[in-house]
C-alpha cells in the first residue's frame, strides 16, 4: 500500500534526524579519541624536555637536536663563519655546545666516526644567522627559548589552518584536534626543529595563493627552504601564474645570497655536506630504524635495509603522484606532494611529518562528495594513528624485532586514494580544482 505524503516526508524527515544525530555522535566519539591522544603524545614530549633541561654534565641536552642548530649559530657569528659547513668543525662545535672542555675533546677528530656521524646540520646559513641571539644564553636556557618558540608557532600554525579551512565546523575542530594530538608535532618541540614553522610557512603560501597574492605566495613558500629538501611540495605549484618569479627570487635572497657572507669555500663546502651522506639511509641498518620512509618502512620489515625495494616503491609512488599532479587543482597538488616526499625521501624522519597537518587541512578544506570525505578523513586518521604508534615500533626494530610502520602504509593509501578519485573523473572540487584558484 502506498503512503501518504504526509507519512513518507514524516518518515523522511526522521531519516534525517537519525542520520544527523549518528553523525554528531561519530564526532564526538572521534573529539575524545583525539583529547586521549593529545594526552598520550604531550605527556612523554614534556616528561623528555624538563629531562634533557635539567642535565647540567656534559653531555648538554643528550636527546635532543637543538645543540646542533646552536652549535651552528654559534659558528655562523664567529671569525670562523667561513667554516660553518666544514665537517670536522661542525662536529667540534657541537662537542663544544654540550658541554665538553676542549681538552675532552678528541684530536684530529674524526666526523665519521661512529660517536660522530649523526653530528651534523643541514639548514642554509639564513636560518642559522635567524638563531645567532640565542646563542649569547647557555645552551640550556637558549633550548627553552626553542622550545617556547615552537609552542607559540604551534597556535599560529592551528590559527592559519583555521583559515585554510575557512572554519568550517565540525572539519576545522576535527583537525585541531588531530593537530594537538598527532606526536610528531611534539617530537618537533622537543627536538627543537623548525618543521612547525615549516607546516606554516607552506600553509600560509597556499592561503596566500588562494587568496590571489601570487607575489607572497612564492616568497612564503620559498622560506620552506630553511629544510631545503621540503622546496619541493612547492614546485607542483608552479604552473600558477605569477608563481614561479617571487617564488626564485625569495629562493635566491633567503637561501642563496647568504652565501656571499661566508664566501665561496662555504658553498663549497655545504654541496660536500649534503652529498656526502650518500646511501647512508638507504644501506645503514641503524640510519633506517629511525626512519618513516619507504626505506625505513622496508628496514622495519624485514629487518635489513632493502634499497631496490625502496627504489621501487618510490617509483611507484612517484607514478602515482604523477596521475594525481595531471589532473588535481593546487590544493590536493601540493597536499598530495607532502606524503610523496615523505615516503621516497630516505631521510624522513618523525618531525618531518608535522607537514602532514598541512597537507589534512588542504584537503578538507575543498568540497567533497560523502564518498570522497569519508575516505580522505579515514586515511588521514590512519597516518595519524601509524605516527603516534611509530615510537612504539622503532622500540621493538632497536632491539631486533620486526615491525610495520603503519604511518607509511596509511600514507601510501592516501596517495592511491586521491589518484582513484582522479581516475574516476570525479567532480573538479572534488579533486582540489577550487573555483577561487581557477585561472590562477
């Protein structure tokens, strides 16, 4: 028998209710999932800086990286600046700023040597002339100085990402959330690195490019070269117009042009640096268990470093990427390029992937289908879930166990996800093609 109008929109409308109220309570199961895992993430981050703070025996600050940007900031505004990038006296330095007298200190030092070869920093001179202040406070009170720094860049970064998302609740809550609670934003903090300010710095480019400022678009993703491996999510942006000009030019100014003050030998020096890492990451058994890479990822595994496996994984996703890139607008582009790089990069480690809150508010931002949303926030979820269970994992592959990283796998599936939804032909928003970048 067929229902009355009435009774079928009656039954209608309490579809709705019922759909709406499931909705709501999936959100808020979700809201103290997340609160339970800001707890379980802030907790050993805050327990582990008061721990290396109080140490006052050489060595200073023993399990953070911060007396390396130190060291380095101290040498960038001494005689010897011309040598910031020699690696002896890198790692002479960082002896120095942990504490050790100069007659602890052994000559002619080694830095390859086993105790020495993890003594390094990488980052252009205009982000070590940024942190010279400091460096006139011990080294313990100039680490809280970071720390501090870190934490306020942190509700930057969560005010800028309220903006990519426009505020929309409860998206924007959601993320928030995920923010606070995803642990490789804590392992930024405690290790002093600057890849909060990195999240920002890319975030706000894209806002900025959303926005029609082309101009400050580039210059604010040029400053993500302070990491200079993490200029690349960037150039799957320069098909915008007016993009590709301040984007080289704040490349040339910020990471290039300081050069000049430390002179030729100095260039020299930093390319010898950055190359002479060589396969370590790839080869090195130690190297790859701190590592999220595929090469990590491999190393957990099988418990040996696997190279041609990482090689072709990394193609594989370099593919994949190269589907998603043909088709998708700026948003997934660059959202999409964060976990490419994250996974074929060898040297990707936990603080590194506090880019992936960028790459999350990118994608929620745009408007998708049920479908697509639905997908998207659960494997989003599944990167943040692998990461935070990541310390966990890296214990169990120290001490010879094998292990998956789920944080790899759940980041691969968001890749071949997007690339799905390209595939499919699905709606031009729904891949990232947002009206206001139209023309661009």
């Amino acid at each position: 028998m067929k229902l009355p109008a009435f009774a079928s929109g009656a039954l209608s409308r309490t579809e709705v209710s019922v759909t709406w109220l499931l909705l709501w309570l999936g959100v808020a199961a979700l809201s103290v999932f997340l609160i339970s895992e800001i707890f379980e993430s802030a907790d050993p981050a805050i327990d582990a800086i008061k721990s290396d703070h109080a140490k006052t025996e050489a060595p200073l600050l023993p399990y953070t990286d911060f007396e390396m940007f130190y060291a380095g900031s101290t040498l960038a505004r001494s005689r010897n600046r011309d040598m910031l990038y020699d690696k002896p006296t890198i790692v002479r330095q960082i002896w120095i700023a942990r504490g050790y007298r100069f007659a602890d200190i052994p000559e002619p030092i080694d830095p390859d040597s086993p105790d020495n070869i993890w003594l390094r920093y990488y980052n252009p001179p205009s982000y070590l002339f940024a942190w010279t202040p400091v460096t006139f406070l011990d080294v313990r009170d100039a680490y809280l100085v970071a720390v501090w720094s870190n934490v306020v860049l942190l509700g930057g970064l969560a005010v800028v990402l309220g903006y990519v998302m426009r505020w929309r609740m409860p998206h924007t809550l959601l993320l928030l959330l995920g923010l606070f609670a995803f642990a490789p934003v804590y392992f930024t903090i405690h290790h002093g690195q600057p890849t909060i300010l990195i999240a920002g710095l890319m975030a706000a480019g894209y806002l900025a490019l959303r926005n029609g400022r082309a101009v400050w678009a580039g210059l604010l993703l040029s400053l993500t070269g302070i990491k200079p491996h993490w200029l690349l999510p960037a150039l799957s942006l320069m098909r915008q117009r007016g993009l590709i000009v301040p984007f080289l030019a704040g490349c040339f100014v910020f990471l290039a042009l300081p050069f000049v003050i430390l002179g030729p030998g100095a260039l020299i020096d930093y390319i010898r640096l950055v190359l002479d890492r060589g396969d370590g990451d790839l080869t090195n058994s130690t190297y790859g268990e701190a590592l999220l890479s595929w090469s990590g990822f491999w190393r957990a595994l099988t418990g040996e470093p696997q190279p041609l496996l990482w090689l072709l994984t990394s193609i594989a996703t370099l593919a994949v990427y190269a589907r998603i890139w043909l088709t998708a607008g700026a948003a997934v582009s660059l959202a999409a390029a964060v976990p490419t790089f994250l996974l074929i990069i060898p040297h990707s480690h936990p603080q590194d992937w506090t880019l992936m809150v960028t790459s999350a508010a990118l994608l929620l931002s745009l408007r998708w289908s049920p479908l697509g949303l639905a997908g998207t926030a659960a494997l989003l979820l599944g990167v943040l879930i692998g990461a935070n269970e990541w310390i966990h994992a890296t214990r169990a592959v120290e001490g010879g166990a094998t292990r998956v990283y789920w944080v790899s796998l759940a980041a691969a599936g968001l890749l071949v996800w997007l690339a799905a939804l390209t595939l499919v032909g699905a709606d031009r928003d729904e891949i990232g093609n947002a009206p206001e970048l139209a023309g661009a």
